[in-house]
C-alpha cells in the first residue's frame, strides 16, 4: 500500500474484534480497456536461449513449455548448482538468465554474479514475489538489474524477456 501512496488502520475491540480500513488513492487516469486487451494479446517471440531458474517446479514446468512455445530455446534448472552445470557446456549459448531472487542455498543475483564470470554478455531477469524496492536494499544491489514482479502473465513475460534481448 505504500508503494501505491495508500495506508492502512486498524481498530480492534475485545470482544468485538478487529476492523482493518485500507486506503488507496483515487485516480483519474483511465486506460483504454481495448487497448489494455491488445497489449495482453500481443506475446513476442524470439529464438534466442534462455536458462530459467526457478525452484518451483509448477512455474518452471509452464514457463518452459510457454517460452519453448514462442520460439526460445529453453534450458530449466531447479537450482544454483544445477544452473550453473547446466551453463557449463562452453559450446551452448545462453542470452538470457531468468532466475528467481531466492533460490535454495543460494540467490538469484549470486547466480548472475558466478555466470557473469565466464559469460560477461549473458543478460539477467531477476524474477520474485518481493517487491523490487524491497530487493535493492538486500541481495539485489545492481541499478542494472531487470526485475519482474510475481504474479505475472505469460504475455507480460514475454514482452519483458523481448525488451531486455532487444535492449
């Protein structure tokens, strides 16, 4: 709420309970539905590689399958340990690496930092469901780090994904 530039109250009574009003500043901006719906249809494609790391086995298995679907070359990964065995083969190109910032026994940005190392042309996408403001003050310290907010649609990845390479 405070990103949004709202608040929060509470007021509790025992007996009676509690009751939490949340506030939200009104706007006046208006976004052209149709336009909005376009924009969702649109889903980029591309063909370079992507190594995806995501220790949730649900998403990593739909974003394979979505990005492999529009054209990429997808390698998955559950983990660092895994991610980086998998970047090891010197002959496999990887553009992108879109890693989650958490990551067991590890993090995301530690697996862009070790990547970095040997692939210095190897783009990230810092994927989670803190907020990024948040990640700045912790182990995301880069001002050049691409970051995308979890939930998201696929349509949302996809244009992101095509921005960074394209960037």
């Amino acid at each position: 709420m405070k990103q949004s530039g709202g608040h929060i109250t509470a007021y509790s009574e025992i007996g009676r309970g509690t009751t939490f009003k949340i506030y939200l500043p009104a706007t006046h901006d208006q976004t052209e539905k149709r336009e909005v719906l376009i924009l969702e249809k649109v889903a980029p494609r591309g063909v370079e590689t992507i190594l995806i790391v995501e220790d949730e086995e649900s998403l990593l298995t739909v974003t394979h399958e979505y990005l492999s679907n529009k054209g990429y070359q997808a390698i998955v990964a559950e983990d660092f340990e895994r991610a980086i065995e998998a970047s090891a083969d010197s002959a496999r190109r990887v553009d992108l690496l879109m890693t989650d910032v958490v990551l067991p026994g590890s993090s995301g940005p530690k697996l862009a930092d070790r990547l970095a190392a040997s692939r210095p042309e190897v783009k990230a996408l810092f994927v989670s469901g803190y907020t990024a403001d948040v990640l700045v003050h912790g182990d995301l310290h880069r001002s050049d780090f691409a970051f995308l907010s979890k939930p998201f649609s696929l349509n949302t990845l996809a244009r992101k994904i095509r921005s960074i390479l394209d960037g």
